[in-house]
C-alpha cells in the first residue's frame, strides 16, 4: 500500500513556533507515518495556492515545516494561528540516504529545516558522527541553535556577526581539508550546493543535495520540475548524488519559471 | 512463436512507429531532456506539450488533484511560448530517432497556422492541434466543440504545412463523430480521441473546489470506458487513423482500443501509475497477450471489434 495521502488531507495546527525573524515552524498531526528526512509535502492553503514543504520535524506525535515569508503563499502561512486548516498531500520525492558513520552536513539558510530531521536521524545511531554548518548572512538569522545545542555546529555568518566570516561552502572546504568524511550531505541556495557538490566530486567524496525547483503536480507528471535528462525535482528527487549533478549542465545554472522558461541561478 | 517475431510496429498517415505506444501532450514534454528519457524507455513518438504563441505560466497551484480512479487536472496550458520551444524541439530531434509531433494551441486559424509552420521549421515530425483542452479560456475545447471553427483551423493549418496533421478531440461534446468528420473532410491525416473528460473534486472540509481553476480534466482508469467509445464511433465513419487516449494503464486497456479501430495509443497519467517505464512494460504485455492469442501483427487486432460488430 501506498504510504503517501494524494489528495489533500485537511489537518488542524496544533502549534506555530517563530523560529527567527520572519521564520516559522507549523506543527500538526499526520496520518503518513515513516517520513524520510528530505521528503516534501504538497500543502494547500485552501483557496489560495499550494507549495511544497520540505519536513522540519519529523516524531511520533506530530510533523512539522519551517520556512521563512517570502512570497504571498507564505506571507498566508505564516499568518495562521493554532486550530486553523490547511491541506496536506504527500509525503513526496526520495529523501536523504545516509552512508557511513562520519558526516559533514551544510546548511544554507532555511536549507538547515530539511537537514535538521536528518540530523537527528544521523544521531539516533550511537556510533554515527555528524559535523553541522549552518550558513546564514548575519547573526539575527539563525534559528535551532537550541536544538543543535548538543551537536559540533559550526556557523558562518557572510557579514561576520558571529562564527566564520564567510559562506558556508567556503568553511565546509576549510573542514573537508583537515577532516575525512564520509558523506557530506548539504541544503540551501543552489550556488552554494555547486560549490559543495564540485569540492567533494573532486576529491571522491560521496555527496547528496537536495534540490528546489517550481514544482506543480509534485507526482511527477508534469515535467515542470524536470532538470538534466528528465530527472524529476519532486519523484526522482529532491535528493541527487554528486555523480548525477556532475552530469547536470543547469544545476547551480538555470532554472524553469512556471512558464518552463529558462530563468538565471 | 518468440516475442520478437511479434510485429507491433504501427502507422498513422506517413508516421511510422516501432510500437503503438505514444506519449500524450502534458506529460513530461515541457523540456528536451524530459522528452530524451521518454524516448529512451521506449515510446514510439512524443506529443511535446501545447505550446502557444505567448509564454504562459498556468493557473496557480493546486493544478492537480487525485481522485478515485484518476487524476483531475488543470494545469491552464504553461508553456515558455513558440519562439523559446525552437530549441527544446531541436535538441529532441538531435538525440532521438523517434518521431516527434508538436501539439499547439491556438485563438483562431492565424494563431494554428503559425504555431505549425514554426513547429515544421523547428523539425517537428507532425503537428498535433489541441482542439479539445478543458479548462483554458478561450482555446482547446470552446473551439473545438464548434464545427465550423474545427472545419477552418484545420483546413487554414493543412494548407500551410506538409508534415502530417492530428486533431485532438474531447469527449465533451454531443456529438464527436461529427467533429471527426469534418476535420477529416477538411485535411486532418489522423484523429486523436479523446482528451480528459471535465471534472471537479470538492474539499468537503473547507466546502471549496481543490484546484484553483476549479474545474478541470479528468484522466486515468475512469475514463478509459469513455475513450474506447469514441474511437469506435469515430473509426466507424472515418478512414484516416484514430489514435485513442484515455486510462491506458495495461496492454489490455491498449487491445480495447486497437479492437475499438485505434492504429496506436497515448499514454498519459500511466506515467504516474506505472513509472517513466510504462512504454517499454506496456509493449512486452502486448506482445506476450498476443503471443498467448495467437497474433503476430498488431495489424490484425486494430478494428477487430468493428468487424465483429452487428448492424
């Protein structure tokens, strides 16, 4: 039997959490269970859109989603309040695949919402070790640092305000110099995932990214996500091997507006 | 008897296919590599997604929605426009050797008959003209259910290219077989039939319809009873090839509408249900089921059903 809701699934929050200036996290119930970390959700916000949600938190009692307000879908998500309804379809895609005991992780930004259950995944094997880096571009932005309280985080800030001076793929090079790994695993803005991706393809690093594109039907049938030779962002993804994004000539490039047109990284 | 000895190799006017298997408009088809991996799970030809004279981004989410026995969908026609399709279609055309039939999408006969002759330049093997879309304002079916409006896209769209024309048909009309007839009193080399049947799904919770065009076009198991239908009626008062769309998830949903007078088949939602690997899987089913019933020809499956009829 399929594990995914197709149709959406009206939840009530059971909770809102302001994780950092302009950035939330809503929780509800949801029938689902056995959501990989990188999966995604559909979810509706009835009567105005629908956008996928990658899983922030992922337990028995409840799942969750965080992003920051960007546009107006989630200028509208982020103005709900406990007890309020949205649509959820999914979960979606193929999620992260953990390999080895030693892991580099690099968060971009709102990338770190799709690592964090990966992380608590990575942990929940005593003999498994992960180094996190968490990229933001000043100080104010950062969100789970009690939630990483535990964990060997290393921040970079662009403007300095706190931890490394810098981006994230710059610090996760200066670690991958001193430090083997086994598997670095990254999420945040796509220039940021190429840098990461061509650092560890060049010195035969396993590596996964999870990609965002517009995605529509979130099935895989309407091949408005679809990079390289039809790889689709929402069925094949949105987590690729290193190898397979070496043989995609627009990841960290271009991508598609709704139109299908190509449109500037 | 093996099962390379059985031909399922097909025509439709001067196309010829290495099997009957089609991909449909929509699907996969916005973008040259999606289209290159179709090819390479063994599709016969490709119908590219309509494609208009203007980039068109579609209606907002949600454009999709599952429902008992298929999907309802009202994607509003996206596309990047004619001009930025040029180069999808000609790198296509470089990696693949299977035919490949640009579907357009048009106001009225200069829109159709600029949108084909771009397609012929960019080296489309065929045109496909969308007649029949449900849900987009203006184009697809508010033409293609008036008679004398399919009579003249047709007849202006024939006249200005040379590589062979389908029409795409929708079942929401009363009487399809008369639309049939007059695109093929007007040139059309070969009838498509049939596009997704008109359909809603309400949010019972919210007491609001899920896609934000409301309505839309119902494809998958649920229509396939539809769709042979309409190839029979049309196959029954045409004689240029009918290729039948409409919930082909098996070889056995394919024999229904070769039997009904189809000369080959699109696959749509399967892509969903059964994997990129639909086209390869549904021609092995074929050719073990005609193995089984003793056939070595496609040929002599397509229209069996007429000749069986009565009266």
């Amino acid at each position: 039997m399929k594990n995914e809701i197709t149709c959406p699934r009206i939840v009530e929050i059971k909770n809102t959490k302001i994780e950092a200036k302009n950035i939330k996290t809503i929780f509800f119930n949801f029938p689902s269970k056995n959501i990989i970390p990188g999966q995604f959700l559909m979810i509706w916000i009835p009567g105005l859109d629908e956008i996928p949600m990658s899983v922030s938190y992922i337990s028995d009692r409840e799942i969750g989603f965080t992003f920051r307000k960007v546009g107006e879908a989630t200028r509208a998500l982020y103005d709900l309040k406990k007890r309020d309804k949205i649509g959820v379809r999914g979960p979606y895609g193929n999620g992260f695949t953990i390999k080895g005991e030693k892991i580099l992780v690099v968060g971009g930004g709102t990338g770190i919402a799709t690592l964090a259950p990966l992380i608590e995944k990575i942990l929940s094997t005593k003999k498994r070790r992960v180094t996190v880096i968490f990229g933001v571009k000043t100080k104010d932005e950062l969100f789970f640092t009690r939630r990483f309280r535990n964990i060997d985080l290393k921040i970079s800030t662009d403007d300095g305000s706190i931890g490394f001076k810098g981006v994230a793929s710059e610090l996760a090079e200066k670690i991958i110099n001193n430090e083997d790994f086994d598997q670095v695993i990254t999420c945040g803005p796509e220039k940021m995932m190429k840098k990461i991706v061509d650092i560890c393809n060049s010195r035969k690093i396993p590596v996964q990214a999870s990609l965002e594109r517009y995605i529509k039907c979130g099935i895989g049938l309407c091949g408005q996500c679809c990079i390289g030779e039809g790889l689709r962002v929402c069925k094949d993804g949105p987590v690729f091997e290193g190898d397979t994004l070496a043989k995609i000539p627009e990841f960290g490039y271009f991508k598609r507006d709704a139109s299908g047109r190509k449109i500037k990284i | 008897m093996k099962n390379d000895e059985i031909d399922t190799s097909t025509r439709l006017s001067t196309l010829v296919l290495k099997n009957p298997f089609m991909l449909a408009s929509g699907i996969m088809d916005e973008d040259a590599g999606s289209m290159i991996r179709i090819a390479k799970n063994g599709a016969a030809a490709i119908i590219t997604k309509s494609i208009g004279t203007k980039q068109r981004e579609g209606y907002a989410n949600p454009t999709i929605v599952e429902v008992d026995c298929g999907i309802i969908n009202s994607m509003g026609l996206p596309n990047p426009g004619i001009e930025a399709y040029g180069e999808e279609i000609k790198l296509v055309k470089k990696k693949t050797s299977i035919p490949i039939i640009g579907s357009i999408f048009g106001r009225d006969e200069k829109e159709f008959c600029l949108l084909a002759k771009k397609m012929e330049t960019y080296g489309a093997d065929a045109v496909e003209l969308n007649l029949s879309c449900p849900h987009a304002k203006g184009y697809g079916l508010e033409i293609g259910s008036n008679p004398e409006k399919v009579g003249n896209i047709v007849a202006s769209v024939k006249s200005s290219i040379s590589i062979p024309l389908l029409v795409k048909l929708s079942p929401n009309v009363t009487d399809i077989v008369e639309i049939a007839k007059t695109a093929e009193k007007n040139g059309a080399d070969i009838i498509t039939a049939v596009n997704s049947v008109k359909a809603m799904k309400i949010d019972i919770e919210t007491g609001l319809p899920v896609l934000s065009n409301k309505i839309g076009g119902y494809s998958g198991r649920a229509i396939k009873p539809i769709g042979v239908r309409c190839v029979y009626e049309i196959s029954k008062e045409v004689d240029i090839p009918v290729v039948g769309v409409g919930g082909i998830l098996t070889a056995e949903d394919a024999i229904e509408y070769f039997m009904a007078g189809a000369s080959a088949v699109q696959i749509g939602s399967a892509v969903y249900y059964r994997g990129v690997e639909v086209f390869k899987k549904l021609n092995n089913e074929l050719k073990e089921w005609m193995k089984r019933h003793g056939y070595r020809k496609l040929l002599d499956i397509i229209g069996l059903a007429q000749k069986n009829r009565r009266g």
